[in-house]
C-alpha cells in the first residue's frame, strides 16, 4: 500500500523507503490525484493538528477520501481533552510507578517518536503511551506528589524535534514504515490481523483451529500476522483484522474493533456486533420486539427484584448481562438463593436477567457468518450437570459435555430459519446462536458475535473449507470497500 509523509517543506527530507513519497500539506489537500487514489497510508507530520489548521485537514480528508491517517481526526480530538487522556493512563499505572521508581527528580519529560524514545529504559512506557495517543511525535510530562502521574501529552512538530533526536525521529519513523511484511518478496495483495490472547486458557479457538485460519488466509491472498493487545499501534498496517478473543465493551477487544472500523479494515468481530451480542439485555429487547421465540424473560433491578416470584416460576436461570462462556449464569432454585445470588451480582450490574429455565439434553449451536450458515453442533450437557459447561467440576475433562457436529442439510430447517432471522438483527458478522429445541420449537438462548470454532469440533463437517469461507468473506468485504 503506498504511504504518503506530509510535511512543510518536503525538500528537507530524503527518505529511502520503496512506495513511500514526501509531499507537502498543499499538494495532498489540493492535488486532484489525492482525491482520487485509494489505498494510502498517510503519516501527517504537520507543524499543528489545530482546528481548521492544515494539519488538521489533513487527517479530516484523509478520513473523507478512505485513506488512512496518523494521526486520527480522533486522536486529535482527544489531544484537546488532557484530563480523558490522564484518566487513560490510568491502565497502565504500575508501569509509571517501575518505569519512574529509582528517578531522583519529581518531573520527567520526554520525547516519543513512533512509541520510541532516547532512553532504553523509558520505551515500554513510550510504546504505550503511543498506542494511547497514536500521534507520530509527543512530548510526555510526569510528575510525582504522592505517586508518579503524567501531568501533560501532546504532540510537537518538527521545529520541535531537538538536532540530537532528528536521527532518532528518521529511524523510527522508518521502523514503523518498514513492517516485516512490507517487504517480503511473497507479498500477497492485502494484509490480515488475527488479534489473539496467549495466555488465555479458554480462547474462541484453539492453537490448531489458529494454525488453519492462518493458512486459509494466506491462500485466500492474504499477508497474515498474529497479534496481541500490545499491538493496537499497528492497525494502520493492515487491511483486515480478525478477532479471536474472548469480547467484552469494556474491554481492549472494543477498542481494537472500533480502532480498526475507523480506519477502514474490514473487521470481525465488528464494534456493533459486539456492542449489540454481549449484552443480554438488549439482545432480550431485540429479539422480542421482532418476535423471535426466546425463552420467557425479564429484566430486573434492585427495585423490582422482590416481585420476580409473580412472574417467574422456580428454578429459573439467572444472568449478568455481559458474561460468557457460560460464565455468570445462576440456576436459582428458592428465594433464598436469589437473594443470595443477586446481591452479588448487582455489585457489578444495575441490571439483570431471569430467564425461564428450559431443562435439555443439549443446546444447539448455529455457525453463521455473512448471512449464511457455516456449522451446526449439539452441545450436551455437562455430566450431571445444567449447563453445557461446569465450571465447578474438580476434573477439567469432565468439565464440558460432547459435542456432535452434524451437516448444515441435515439439521432441521426451523433451526436455520430461526439463526439467520435472529443474525439478520444484529449484522453480517460471524456469529454463533445458542438454541433449545422444546416440543418442534426453537428458543434463542443468545447470539455470541466470537463463537468458539475449535479444531475437530466446529469443523469437523466442513473441515478445511470452513476457515477458506471465513477468509472469503474478509476478502470480499475488503473488495466491496475499494
């Protein structure tokens, strides 16, 4: 993808970087082949991202013309708020406190280029610094009364840059540009993100079920990469980005999603999709309000708690909003063990869920991506157990319930019309629909927007093709964006 350096006089710098071209603020505003071309990464090195400034302009059209631009038209609307961008920091405390714990003076300031700075010592705490505030170059200010805070961030511009750092603002500047993949001699057409956990020790997918997306993306055409939340600096790089974390809206996942839409990747799972699937609570309006069967529910509060006994019969389930892989979900046999459940549960959520308890065998699960069904599986119950997953169980291998996998043609036909109506409210994502079968009727239990697609289990129908079908989707959408 070729990359564009704006800067005032574009005559002082030389750089030796393939498909990469120094113009000034004037030429990329005003030049008609600028607002025509597609595909641009744009490094804004303007003197000022002031409101109505050139600068600023630059990010503004940059954004209305699909290019994408360092920094954001976002990003500098955050610079404006200092205080959002302390509250920030906030995530990161304990590394301010080691990054600054032997530091004899109680102010330190110090300069970021690309999230790298002068001082080996200070480049962690730089990197994300830059991934908060993904400016090319910042001036950082901490401070320290009772603990080290950081007192000030904002970016300098290029009459600001010391003689002794210009080196230093080059070689970084030119790391970021020249990613590994940039130039690979095997370079595919476009380049895709698996955003991942390492450490997570119940992923969406498995190391195997990850191997094989890697390598239906790379025969799909892409430049593939793996990445972590450390990472969200490098977007920018890429075309696409795949989530296969574990979701939540207040969470790096979020951010990762609506980072990536802003700068026009094609995105699974998107900012919507997990806004709309990972709360309970809207999923319960949604589906109603379009009349898909779910099973009886209600909302309740602290207030109206007392009364759920005149509409809801014992045992029912009850859930917190936003939990996952079965996780937060309560079978409440007596008001006794309500009240015991909920009080805890209210310390996290104004709001939860009573949910008719529809005792089966198995649950359903229905794979749907761009509106089109990819897997179906039962999931039985865990061995004497409600749910398809214990989470008390002693033993992890008795912890979950088989699974069978069976052909999407031979699944019953009421199932697949009910995911793809349900689906259809939330996007064209990839989603996986929990369903009971009771008496010829399907009842949506919830839409999951990263469903878990484990090696041997969701694909053991499909096989290979499954990840190929998923990769073509990236594909296409990207396609459709151009």
């Amino acid at each position: 993808m070729p990359k564009l350096i704006i800067v005032e006089k574009p005559e002082t710098w030389n750089f030796q970087i393939e498909d990469v071209e120094v113009i000034s603020a004037d030429e990329y505003i005003s030049g008609e082949e600028y607002q025509v071309m597609k595909n641009l990464k744009v490094l804004n090195l303007c003197k000022s991202y002031q409101y109505q400034s050139e600068g600023y302009y630059v990010s503004l059209l940059a954004e209305a013309r699909g290019h994408k631009a360092l920094p954001e038209v976002s990003t500098i609307q955050d610079l404006r708020f200092p205080s959002i961008l302390r509250d920030d920091s906030l995530d990161f405390d304990m590394l301010i406190q080691n990054t600054f714990k032997t530091e004899p003076y109680d102010r330190v300031e110090f300069n970021i280029y690309f999230g790298i700075t002068q001082s080996e010592n200070l480049n962690r705490l730089a990197q994300q610094l830059f991934q908060m505030v993904q400016a090319p170059s910042l001036r950082a200010a901490f401070s320290k009364k009772n603990k080290w805070v950081l007192q000030s961030i904002r970016p300098i511009n290029l009459n600001e840059v010391p003689e002794v750092d210009k080196p230093l603002l080059v070689s970084s500047l030119e790391k970021y540009l020249l990613r590994k993949r940039d130039y690979r001699p095997d370079k595919k057409k476009y380049d895709l993100a698996i955003l991942t956990d390492p450490d997570d020790t119940n992923p969406p997918s498995d190391e195997r079920a990850l191997k094989r997306f890697y390598k239906a993306a790379i025969e799909t055409g892409f430049n593939t990469e793996f990445i972590t939340k450390n990472d969200i600096d490098k977007l920018i790089q890429y075309d696409a980005l795949f989530i296969r974390e574990t979701t939540n809206v207040n969470h790096h996942t979020f951010r990762f999603a609506k980072k990536a839409q802003s700068l026009g990747l094609a995105v699974i799972d998107d900012p919507d999709s997990i806004l709309k699937c990972t709360n309970k609570v809207y999923l319960h309006e949604l589906l109603n309000s379009h009349k898909v069967l779910t099973p009886k529910s209600v909302v309740i509060s602290e207030e109206n708690c007392d009364s759920i006994s005149t509409k809801m019969a014992f045992p029912f389930i009850l859930k917190q909003p936003d939990g996952a892989f079965s996780k937060g979900v309560f079978k409440i046999n007596s008001k006794e063990e309500f009240k015991k459940v909920r009080a805890t549960m209210f310390e996290k959520s104004d709001l939860l869920i009573a949910q008719e308890f529809l005792p089966t065998p198995f649950d359903w699960r229905v794979g749907v991506i761009d509106s089109q069904v990819i897997y179906v599986c039962k999931y039985f119950m865990a061995t004497k157990h409600w749910q398809i997953v214990n989470w008390s169980a002693n033993k992890e291998k008795s912890r979950e319930g088989e699974v069978e996998s069976i052909p999407v043609d031979q699944a019953p036909s009421g199932l697949l019309k009910t995911a793809l109506k349900a689906t259809a409210l939330i996007g064209k994502s990839l989603y996986g629909v929990d369903m009971k079968e009771v008496d010829g009727k399907f009842y949506v239990i919830e839409i999951n927007d990263n469903p878990n697609i484990d090696a041997g289990i969701e694909d053991k129908i499909l096989k290979d093709k499954l990840y190929s079908i998923i990769m073509e989707v990236f594909l296409d959408k990207i396609k459709a964006e151009k």
